[in-house]
C-alpha cells in the first residue's frame, strides 16, 4: 500500500489499557461489594425476599446471595478486562511523510496532514496520570474529529506528531512559493 519509510509508530500498550480497566474495575466491584456488606448489615436483604420468591427463590439464603454476587462480579470482571485486552491489542498508528494510517483489528484508516486543522492532547485523570497514558486529538478540515487513545507518554507523541506535520505543511508553502516565483518569472516574458 505505502512505499515510504514510517518516520513513527504508535500502539497501545496492553498490558498498560489492561491494568488500567483492572483498577476501575476493581473500584466498581468494590463498591458493589460495599453496598451489598452494608444492605446485609442493615438487615435490608430480608425485605428483597418478594422480589426472590418472584423468581422461584423459596427459602432466603443471605450467604449464598453474598457468595454468587461476589462471584458474578469477579466473573464479569475478568470477562470485561479479556474484551479490552483483545480490543486494544492491534492498534497501531504509523506516520509517514505526508499522512497516517490508523490501524486496528478490523480496518484502517488513512489521515492526510492537509486535512489536519489541529492536534491536542490530554492527560486527565489520576490513572492516565498514574500509568503515564492520554490520548492525542485530531481536529479535521471537514469538522471531523479522530483520536489516539491510550498512547504512551503523550505530551512526547505530541510534539513528535505535531513536529511532522508542520515539517509537511512548511514543505508544501515552500513548494507553493517556489511555483509562485517560477510563475511570476516566467509571466514577464
């Protein structure tokens, strides 16, 4: 498809995007946990036992409750973390001379520099902080927007990208003033 060199590529780490839905998991699951100690320690799980005997529950088991919830979520757990481990797991992003091509599991996508109007980044959050992750945005000409998501370090893939593009565009204006000055010589004959 292409026959420049790349001049840079980027992917997602997996392990980094796995450990980092692991720890918001990990916090949702917590406090599922919390709410289910503290409905038990109040004593409120037995006024649950019509919505039970609605689904053929005859006896209240308040243990077993515990023991299946607790186990529903450390199996929804690991069954999310897989999903984003195989999403994420052959993203890439190359960049050559004049554009970049976004791969993933299932299609690209190429982006021309001519079509970029901006590029930013950002780093919210105590985990992108934490695991030293962000995501870079691409603001189109036709008002589009695309992203890089879970890049590494991306203040430095910003002004590596940022630094292309503007090699590029300065490429083209000196192409474009030097055809200009050709005209202009060539229009005085």
């Amino acid at each position: 498809m292409v026959n420049q060199n790349p001049q840079l590529t980027l992917s997602t780490d997996k392990t980094k995007v796995m450990g980092l839905n692991v720890i918001k998991i990990a916090f949702v699951a917590i406090g599922l946990i919390g709410v289910l100690i503290y409905i038990n320690y109040m004593g409120l799980i037995e006024d649950l036992t019509p919505v039970f005997e609605m689904f053929g529950a005859e006896e209240l088991d308040t243990s077993g409750i515990q023991r299946n919830f607790i186990i529903g979520i450390v199996l929804v757990s690991i069954v999310a973390t897989l999903l984003v481990y195989v999403s994420y797991g052959g993203v890439r992003y190359i960049f050559y001379n004049d554009f970049m091509v976004k791969h993933q599991k299932t299609n690209e996508k190429q982006i021309l520099y001519d079509n970029i109007v901006r590029v930013s980044f950002n780093k919210k959050g105590v985990l992108n902080k934490l695991f030293n992750m962000g995501t870079i945005n691409f603001d189109l000409v036709d008002e589009t927007k695309d992203k890089l998501e879970y890049i590494d370090s991306p203040e430095d893939a910003y002004a590596q990208i940022q630094n292309m593009i503007n090699n590029h565009k300065m490429q083209k204006y000196s192409q474009f003033e030097q055809k200009q000055k050709v005209g202009n010589i060539l229009d005085k004959f």
